[in-house]
C-alpha cells in the first residue's frame, strides 16, 4: 500500500479538487486506488456531485462507531472512496483528541482489509496544522503540498518545512491556479523555487475557470470539461505521480 498525502498551508489551495483528479486518473493508469477524506468539511461528495454528503465515514470508524467495510463505496469513476462523515462537535474533539494520544489507532485502520497491499491511498487533508496532517505524515509514502500564488500560500512554507523533514516519506510542492501572464505569479514562482529548488515540481496546474463551472453543475471537471487545460495539467501530474511511486 501506498500513501499519499495532499498538503496545504493554506485553505482554498485545491486539494479537494486535486485528490479528486488524481484518484481518477491514477484509476486510468490501473491503479486500485481508495480515497479518503480526513477532512472535517467533508465537502468531497459534493465536488464529486453527489445530491448529499454521507453522513457515516472516516470519524465514526475512528470511534469505533461504524466497521470500515460498511464506509467504503465505489464510485462511478472506478476509484473507492471513504468520505468523512458528519461529525459533531463534541465528536470532531474526540477525534482529535484521539489522534494526538491514540495514533496507534490510525495506523491500525490503515493496515484494515479494506485497503489492499497494492492499492493507493489518496488522503485529502486539512490545512496545516491540523493535528490530522502530522499523524497522517507519519504514515505517507509521498506528501503532494499545493501552493497557491499568493503571499499567505508563500510565507505558509517554513513553518511547514520542518514537519516534512520529518515525515516518513518524500516531499514535493506543486503550485495550482497559475497563470503565467501574471508578473506576480511569475514573481512568486521565482521565490519558491529559490526556497525550494528541486523539491518544487518543474510544471503547474493552471487556472481554469472549467474548474468553478465544474463544480456549479455538480460534476467532475473530467466530466464536464475533459479537454480543458486542467485536465491535461492533471494527467501530466498523474503520470509523474505514477513513475515516482513505482
């Protein structure tokens, strides 16, 4: 099994939307991919345009409340997905409460049934610092942190770098929404790659006003927009997803 964690230090910087493209498109390369949203907004069915959000999923499994077996479900795409459920206050506490003295217990729901030996695990995460991403670092084999080309995105960084030096596996920044016509973003992507040489991917994502009409008609942009500058950005992604991880 292979875990891969989407990382951000900043909200809004795609990685919802991202998770989605890459659990798509490493299910076209043959990949038996499961994707799982650690992330209490639990918005990741509703991007994948489902009417409602479940309202079981990764919490209650943690709380022992619900078996893992009866969480996961095949989507149309072809890839598993294990949403977050819809927790209470009260609960999302426990939970991470759970995950700083407990984490035995994630890695013990990791190494479940449900998630094969040759599969990929596609983690969704919230934004740094949430005690989810650490212990999920722990575990992952490749942390994908996005950036956007804003200054709150670019100063989020070194608080970040520390913790990846830390994690168990390898990390690499890539910047969303990039327009190159932009001095600014152009500006940026220079101070990013002075911070972070080779560690910063050579390509980008750009923006794509697809993506927002995507999620207004409640489809995946693969869906609604299949030959969008997006989409080829994401699949050139996936496939050096897929070399890097053998």
């Amino acid at each position: 099994m292979i875990i891969i964690a989407l990382v951000s230090p900043t909200g809004g910087a795609g990685r919802t939307s991202l998770a989605i493209a890459a659990a798509s498109h490493l299910c076209m390369l043959g990949r038996k991919v499961t994707l799982v949203q650690a992330d209490p907004a639990n918005n990741i069915e509703f991007q994948l345009g489902y009417a409602q959000a479940s309202p079981n999923g990764l919490g209650q499994a943690l709380l022992q409340l619900k078996e893992l077996n009866t969480l996961v479900a095949t989507t149309t795409a072809g890839f598993k997905l294990l949403p977050f459920g819809q927790l209470t206050l009260t609960e999302q506490l426990a939970v991470d409460q759970m995950l700083m003295e407990q984490p035995e217990n994630l890695t013990a729901l990791f190494r479940h049934a449900q998630f094969e030996d040759d599969c990929v695990v596609i983690v969704d995460l919230p934004r740094w610092p949430a005690p989810w991403v650490q212990k999920i670092m722990a575990l992952s084999d490749l942390n994908l942190v996005t950036l956007v080309p804003d200054s709150a995105s670019i100063l989020g960084i070194d608080p970040l770098l520390p913790h990846l030096l830390e994690s168990r596996g390898t990390s690499y920044f890539l910047m969303n929404r990039f327009d190159s016509t932009k001095v600014l973003h152009l500006d940026l992507w220079t101070l990013c790659k002075m911070k972070l040489s080779h560690r910063l991917l050579p390509f980008y994502l750009h923006e794509d006003q697809a993506l927002s009409e995507s999620l207004a008609a409640g489809q995946p942009l693969l869906d609604y927009a299949p030959r969008s500058q997006l989409v080829d950005d994401q699949q050139k992604l996936c496939n050096w997803i897929d070399a890097e991880i053998g």
